[in-house]
C-alpha cells in the first residue's frame, strides 16, 4: 500500500543560463522513478533549501559550470544544518577542477559528478542511498 | 502499520508553529502511506474548517503559475498567509514525474508565510484528489488562511481535483487557436471565477465576450452568473481586482449556504471514500490476503464450485459478525 | 536501370550478402545517409543552387575572393577576472598574432547586476571579465587602440549598456564613434531559447535590439549590430538542421521586428552577423554553413525583398563546440577542435574562436589558448584549405547533404511560422522542447554507446591528473567591488540622478534608449544602475521551463 517516493531537488543555483545539464538529470531521473522537482535557473542557495524543505526531498542535485561551486555548494550545506535539514542529501555535478572536489566533499557534499560522467553514475549513486 | 513511525502529533504541532519542515513531512506522509493510516484526518479535523479553498486551473499556456504567483504576492501584501499545492496530473508510467510549477514562484520560497508543494499523480488520480484533499486539511489546520490549488485542467481528473476547492477559478488567454473550445465544457461549469490573462494582446476583448457568451448559454450554469475579469500576470494588472474577486464571491457563497452545500457534498465524498477504505482494509483485506482465498479462486476456476455463492456467504459471514 | 542502380544490385549486393555494414548510417540530424553519392543525387542547378562567391545564393561564399584575399579573423573569446587581467591577456593574444578581440563577460555583468550586487557573489570574474561601468572598459582598453582593433562583445540583454560604454571609452581615447569596428552578440532570442542570460520580458529586449540597430546605422556604420547566433542552442542540445532553422527563424524575427520599428530593410540588414557551432561531423557541418548561407539568402530576397546584395549575405563567427571537449584525455580535444575548424574553414567563416582543450575542467590556461590559435594558423598556412574557394562544392555527398540540411531547416522554419514566429515560439516553449529532447536522445545514445565517444565511454584510461588549470585568484571579487564603490563615490551625483530619471522616463515612451544610456555611461553610471531603471519601467523576464 505504502507507495514511498524518492522525491528529488534539482536546481541551477546562481547566475549561470547553462541547463542542458540539468534538464538531462532531470529526465533521467524521472524515468528511473523518482519524482523531480525542477526549480530551474538563478536559484539563491537560500531559495534552494527553502524549496527543499517545502518540498521534503529526500535529496538537493544542483548544477554549476560558471566556476562558483566552491560558494555554491558549501553555502547550501550551512544553510542546510541551520534549518536541521542535514538529512537531505546535496549532490552535483558540472565544471569542477579534480582538486576541488575533495574540498566539496569534506563539506559535506555527497557526490561530484564531473563531465562524461555516466547517467548510470547517478542513478546507481541515488539507488545505493536508497535502496529500501 | 510497521512502516509508520512518525509523531503525526508532534508534527501537527510544529507546522501549527510555522515550521515547513513538519509540514512538508506530514504531507510526504499522506502522500506515502494515504489518509486513513495513523487516523490523521481525526487528529487533524479539530483544527479545519477555517482556510479558503481556491482550486486555479486552466489550459497549458494560460499562465497559471504566474498568475498563481502575483495572486499570492496580493494576499500576503494584504495579511493572509497562504498555502499553494501544485498538482501535476500527467506522469509518464515509470511513476517518475518532473514537477516544474514552482519556477515561476521561485521568489515566494522566502516568504514566511507562504508554503509551495508540488505534487504529483504517483499512477492514481483517485488517489491523487485524497492525498491533495489531506495537504488542503493540512495547511487549513497550520494557520493558512487561503490555500491555492492549481492544476492544468485538460480533463476530469482535474475536475475531480478542483472538487476540492470552495470555489475554483478557471484562467484562459486570447490566441488558444479556438480559444473557447480551449475550455472543456466540464471545466467551464466547475469556474466560479473566470479569469482572461495576457489582457492586453490582441483577441483578449474577443474571448472575454465569447466566454461570457458561452457562460450565458450554458443550460447547466442555473442562476450563476459568474463573473470574468481581465488580467496581465505578467504585468501585474487586474491582479488585485481578481484577487478580491475572488473572496467577494467566497463570501456571498457562504452567505447563500452555497458554501456549507458545497462542503456538505465533499465532506460525504470524502467519508464515503473513507469508509470504504477502511472497510476494506480493516475486513477485507484479511479475506483477500488469506492464503485461502488463492486456493478458492483455483476451485472457482476449475467450476468444481460456484465464486459467486461463496462471496455471498463471506458477506453473510461479516453481517453476522457486526450483529 | 541507372548505374547506380546495376551496381547496387551486383556488386554491392554481392559484398553484403558476405557481410553486413557495420551499423545504420544516419546524420546527426536524423535522417539516413546516402551510402555513395552519385551525379544522380545532384538535384539541382548549378547556377541557381551554387553560383558563384560573392554573388547570391552566396552558397559558395560572401566574398569573391575568399581566403585569397585575407584569412578570416582568428578571434579567441577571451577575459576573465578583472578589465587590468583581461587587458593583459588581450595584449598578449595581439602580440601572438591574433587579429580581433572578443570579450567574455562575467554572469554578472551578463545579467546587469553590479560587483557588489548579492546575486553577483561566487561569480565575480568567473566565466569572463567582471564590467561595472565605463571605468572598467577604459581598463580593458588601456594601450589597445580602439581604432584598430576590431572587437566582438558577447553580450545580450544589456548590450545597448555595454556598447554605450565601449563608446563612451572610445571617445576618452580620442575614437570617434563611426570609427568603432566590432559586433555586439545582441541577440536576446537565442537567450531564453538556450543561454538563460535574460534579464527582461521579451517585447521591451526586443526594443532594445532594435534601438540598437537605429542607433548604429546612424552612428556606427562599421559595427555588427547583432550576432544571431545558433551556437548556444547548438551547445544546449539542438541538431545541425535545427541550429539552421532556429538561428535563422531567430534572425526573421528580427528582421521583422526592424522593419516594424519603421526601418528600412537594406538600412539594417548588412549589419546582421551570424554566429554557429562547428561539430565533429566534418562534412555535415560543411554542408550546414553552406545550406546556412544559401537560404537566409533566399530569405532576404524573397521573404523581405532586400535589394542591396549585402542584405542577403550570411556573414558568420564560428567557435568549435565547446560540448564535444571531454574531461577525459583532454588532449585529445586539441584533435576534435583541428576536425572542427576545418569544417568552419570549409565552410566559409568570417572569424572563427577555437575552444581550448582544457575547457570541460576549467578556464583554460595561456598555453592551451596559445595551441587552439596554433590550430587555425596551421589550416590557414599549411593545410592549403585555404587556397581555393569552398573547396568541398561539387562533392556529390556534400551537394546532396547540403539540399537536405537546407530541406530540413526550412521544414522547422515553416513549423515556427505557423506558431507566429520565433518569439512566439519562445514563449510557448516550442524551441526549447525541440532542444531538450535532442539533448536527451543524444545522451541515451552515449549512454547506450550508440555514439562513441572517444576516451568517455570507450578507449578509455585510468584516469591520470591534468596538468595545470587556469585559476580565479580569490581576492579578484574583492577588487571589483572596491573599484565599483569608489567609482561611485567620486562622480557627479546630482547629475547622474538626472541622467537616470531622464532614462527611466524615456523608457517609458517609444524613445530610442540609446543616446540616454550613453548620457549615463558618460557619468560613470554603473551597469546595475542602468538596468535597474529599465527593470523598473519594463519589469523582469520569468523563464517557460520546457523539460
């Protein structure tokens, strides 16, 4: 009876127009079941969390290619813990140098996907964490 | 119920608080598990009653969301709190969904006293209307004093989505193609109010008079008549005419018991839905789920006896237990 | 029975009951692939398909001479951080031989916001250079002389900003006006279609397109008004045939929305430049910028009756495309941009940016910039493509691709015409959907390894750490933000008070904004603070998401 869905964020934080990424996730998601919720572009990390925390995602995957991820993300994680909403999980992906992303993780970023990464990357990585 | 564990009370009491996380979480949990589970319509029926119901629907393209968005921005500059579900009704079969309505509310998420969910279909519109119907029961019982519940409206499970609402508000903009024919029949006769966005296009003055036209001709409005009024979302004019409207119109409906017929129809629905499911799960579903139960099908099957005389005799069966 | 016919049923039929083919070839675009091309697939005209260089259709170029005359313009889309960075990196790039500038501008400037604005944190000199009034530009510029270099400025929803600044500096070098040589990207459309750097409403960014356009015809009589550009929507997803339709239905649009604005169409339409992708499909892509120049051709005379042959020429930038870099073996990109400028080479480019290969990880570094503008300088040196004129013409597949990439396009431009228009088409999410959708099928195909990606998701290696990456030094935002307030501390405030209040209250009219955006320039008036007027009187754009 119980029908638990897997509900997921995904966002374009700051000023970048760039979403073909995105939107790519965000089908590919859809069509691996999960429920997506698409805020799209120019989204404040403020916005963000409070989207998530409306929404009760289970997980925030947001997308950065103009090189303010090391702003990005670990704002979303603060904001996160201030609002005890350190459950949800934060993952991305985009133009993010290899030397940055032990830094990203240490804050408390789930998983970096990088470009060519594997659709089944992602998915794979969202069904080990919720496996039921 | 070993799968639910939450302290819906708990809940209750912070999302009364303002707390969107409770909220949020409550409306996962109706969503996830139903509305009879945990009895949290009980809990929640004391502290109902108090929120209009808007339901906002209107073809693809009509502007929904923006006009959501500027209506909502009126209502919190006027002191209401308000609370908007977003219903998106087509999910492809995978039972994944992309909800994408909140775009063009992106700036309410900071507001206090807005609350925005987005909801999807999970495979079952009949399910879908209950699991809205409980997030409606859920806001009304955190202090919002409006909640808005938009959804395109292509078809009749909008219709049984908009029976929901007090009173729904149906959009549309000149240039559809055939505008008019852009309303379904069924969605003209669920509009209480009827709004004409992008005003000042060519063609708007046009479907307005077409679709007052429509209104007039229409056999099975009765003595409604209501109203259409002309608005640019985008450029926020006639918003605010709308908006009031709007509670204008709430309001002789509860003068007129227009309103307490209304909520007198759904809340029997809705008990009705009740009922039956609880019924079924709490006297049917161990019949049904009885190892038996498979092995009387197979006899059934092979015409050795007769299914329909044994499911007389199990109803008999429950009648005798309930004397 | 043709030849063709007789051979396919003899000897080639013979080889494949040996053995089949090894897949089914089909373009990027979609449809099958001519196995051989023949004369028979020829179906047209020399002359009227083809003609000949400078003369209409212009299929086989726009100038009569072509590359023998002059190469086209290596221009590397170049600036980051701050104007004194950028400006260095600008010397240094003309030292190195390159022949025109062409400004990266950072997301806030992009968008109109200020240094010091709270949306503009994080991305302060991030993806360009960070412009926050005419001070800036004046940096940018210091020891270029604005004369003599030509300059392309990739900038959209606040253009008539930038370039009233690029003016405004102009004229504290002594640069008169008509002097100015360059091109402004000015092409908003392409904006919510794709590169999400919009900042107003549709009908008033088209105002200020064409505000742009009046301004220049009379004052700026050398300058590319407008890069209508299928690059971005190229990048986000859309096909060769798309990139056609859609760039040139943008580019109607425009006109249209000119000639509505009371211009006359050969006053305007020699100014329009275009801008495309190259991809790796070497003779598709040929075949596209062929077929490009061929119909908007057929367009202007036929569509909008220009008289003047100018109006009808397809003039075009290239950059190689920037989605085909991998992270992977990134020095196999220096190989993918080689295969990509010789088609835009081909295919007749005006100018061409070649990406680098460190672009899928970070800016790239001088040394990598330094290799992509070695690349065109050995296809124009040493290759010989450049000796002759549209050197691929008369190759029966090229031909035969040409006609279907042209067919294509205009099949998806009759399909917007009936939806009103590429604004229209815009706004209800049309474009947008067609992009996603490609992007989407594209992605199944590497996924699926339908299409081979070299180093991605075949012949791939352990991966081994990359060299040095081009870093954003921190104290950057810091800087910008220093300089933007004491920018506005030491001006005349009452009179940029007066200049604003006098913008705003024409915006409110039909006014051309131009001459009352340069007014503020000229005062030190910050970019935020222009835009902000104008955001006030036309109100902000809010995106149609298509998913």
């Amino acid at each position: 009876m119980a029908d638990k869905k897997i509900r997921i964020l995904i966002a374009k934080p700051g000023l970048d127009g760039h979403d073909r990424g995105a939107k790519v996730i965000a089908r590919t998601l859809r069509d691996a079941g999960y429920e997506v919720i698409y805020t799209g572009l120019r989204q404040s990390p403020e916005q963000i969390v409070a989207a998530a925390i409306s929404e009760d995602v289970n997980a925030i995957g947001i997308s950065v290619l103009s090189g303010a991820h090391g702003y990005l993300f670990p704002r979303i994680i603060e904001l996160l813990k201030e609002q005890n909403a350190s459950d949800i999980l934060l993952f991305g992906g985009g133009i993010i140098p290899d030397d940055d992303i032990p830094g990203l993780k240490e804050a408390g970023v789930a998983e970096i996907f990088t470009p060519g990464a594997p659709l089944a990357d992602i998915t794979n990585f969202l069904r080990s964490r919720y496996a039921s | 119920m070993p799968h639910n564990t939450v302290d819906f009370q708990e809940l209750l009491v912070r999302g009364q608080s303002g707390d969107k996380r409770a909220i949020g979480r409550m409306i996962s949990h109706i969503e996830t598990y139903g509305l009879t589970e945990n009895l949290i319509m009980r809990q929640l029926w004391a502290h109902t009653g108090h929120a209009v119901i808007v339901g906002i629907t209107g073809a693809p393209g009509a502007g929904k969301s923006t006009l959501t968005d500027k209506m909502v921005k009126y209502w919190i500059s006027k002191g209401y709190r308000v609370g908007v579900i977003a219903v998106d009704p087509s999910s492809p079969f995978t039972g994944g969904a992309i909800l994408g309505d909140r775009v063009r509310m992106n700036d309410l998420a900071l507001i206090k006293e807005v609350y925005i969910r987005s909801m999807s279909t999970r495979g079952q519109l009949g399910g879908l209307s209950l699991a809205c119907s409980g997030a409606v029961s859920i806001l009304d019982a955190c202090g919002y004093d409006i909640v808005l519940i938009e959804t395109v409206g292509v078809g009749q499970s909008e219709v049984a989505i908009m029976n929901v609402a007090d009173l729904v508000l149906v959009i549309t903009v000149p240039g559809l193609g055939d505008e008019i024919q852009a309303i379904k029949a069924g969605v003209l006769e669920i509009g209480d109010v009827f709004a004409v966005n992008k005003k000042d296009l060519p063609g708007a003055d046009r479907t307005s008079r077409e679709l007052q036209m429509m209104l007039d001709m229409n056999p099975n409005m009765g003595e409604r008549q209501p109203p259409v009024l002309m608005v640019s979302a985008e450029k926020n004019d006639g918003v605010g005419d709308l908006c009031d409207s709007i509670m204008e119109n709430y309001g002789c409906m509860k003068e007129s018991d227009e309103l307490l017929t209304r909520r007198n129809r759904r809340l029997r629905e809705e008990l009705l839905a009740y009922m039956q499911d609880r019924v079924y799960r709490r006297v049917l579903a161990p019949v049904i789920e009885a190892d038996s139960f498979d092995d009387n099908i197979n006899g059934f099957l092979s015409h050795s006896r007769n299914p329909y005389a044994w499911a007389e005799e199990i109803v008999s069966q429950i009648e005798e237990k309930i004397k | 029975m043709s030849d063709k016919q007789k051979w396919a049923e003899t000897t080639l039929a013979k080889a494949l009951e040996r053995g089949k083919e090894r897949k089914e070839f089909k373009s990027t675009s979609g449809f099958p692939l001519e196995r051989l091309a023949t004369p028979e697939d020829l179906r047209s005209d020399y002359d009227t398909a083809l003609g000949y260089p400078g003369q209409y259709p212009f299929t086989r170029g726009v100038q009569p001479t072509m590359y023998r005359g002059r190469l086209w313009t290596m221009r590397q889309y170049a600036g980051f951080a701050t104007a004194e960075e950028s400006n260095q990196r600008y010397k240094y790039l003309l030292s190195q031989g390159q022949t025109g500038l062409s400004i990266a501008f950072d997301l806030p400037t992009q968008i109109g916001y200020d240094s010091d604005d709270p949306l503009a944190t994080g991305e302060i000199g991030r993806v360009g250079v960070a412009i926050d009034s005419m001070k800036d530009m004046e940096i940018l510029f210091d020891g270029i002389p604005m004369d003599k270099v030509s300059t392309s400025m990739t900038i959209n929803a606040p253009a008539v900003v930038l370039l009233a600044f690029y003016i405004a500096a102009a004229e504290k070098q002594g640069v008169t006006a008509d002097k100015l040589n360059g091109t402004t990207q000015n092409d908003i459309l392409k904006e919510y279609a794709a590169r999400g750097t919009y900042i107003f409403p549709p009908a008033p960014s088209m105002r200020l397109v064409t505000n742009l356009f009046a301004y220049c015809s009379a004052n700026t009589p050398k300058w590319n008004t407008i890069s209508i550009s299928g690059y971005h929507m190229r990048e986000a997803g859309c096909t060769a045939a798309q990139e056609i339709a859609f760039t040139l239905a943008d580019g109607i649009a425009y006109v249209e929305a000119a000639l509505n604005a009371g211009m006359d169409v050969d006053d305007f339409a020699g100014r329009l430049a275009f801008f495309f992708a190259s991809h790796n499909n070497l003779l598709e892509e040929v075949a596209k910028f062929r077929a490009a120049r061929r119909l908007w051709a057929k367009i202007m005379k036929e569509r909008f009756h220009a008289k003047k042959e100018r109006s009808m020429m397809l003039r075009f930038h290239t950059q190689t495309a920037g989605c085909t870099l991998t992270a992977q073996q990134p020095d196999n990109n220096i190989v993918r941009v080689a295969i990509q400028s010789l088609a835009a080479v081909m295919g007749g480019t005006q100018s061409l940016h070649t990406n680098s290969k460190d672009e899928a990880l970070a800016l790239p570094t001088e040394e990598s910039v330094r290799i992509a503008l070695r690349t065109q300088q050995i296809i124009g040196y040493e290759s010989g493509v450049a000796d002759t004129i549209d050197p691929l013409a008369g190759s029966y597949f090229v031909e035969s691709l040409t006609d279907m990439l042209q067919e294509k396009a205009e099949e998806y431009i009759a399909r917007i015409d009936d939806l009103g228009g590429a604004t229209k088409a815009v706004e209800q999410g049309f474009i947008q959907r067609e992009i996603t959708e490609s992007a989407y099928e594209y992605q199944k195909a590497v996924e699926v390894k339908d299409q081979i990606v070299v180093g991605q998701n075949e012949f791939m290696v352990e991966k081994v750490p990359v060299g040095q990456l081009h870093k954003i030094d921190p104290a950057t935002a810091e800087h910008q933000i220093r300089k933007v307030t004491e920018v506005r501390r030491n001006r005349n405030q009452e009179q940029v008070r007066e200049k604003l209040d006098a913008l705003r209250a024409a915006a409110e009219t039909d006014a051309n904004l131009m001459p009352y955006i340069l007014d503020c320039a000229r005062l030190y008036c910050t970019e935020g603070e222009i835009c902000n007027e104008l955001r006030a009187v036309f109100g902000e754009y809010r995106a149609t998401e298509v998913l």
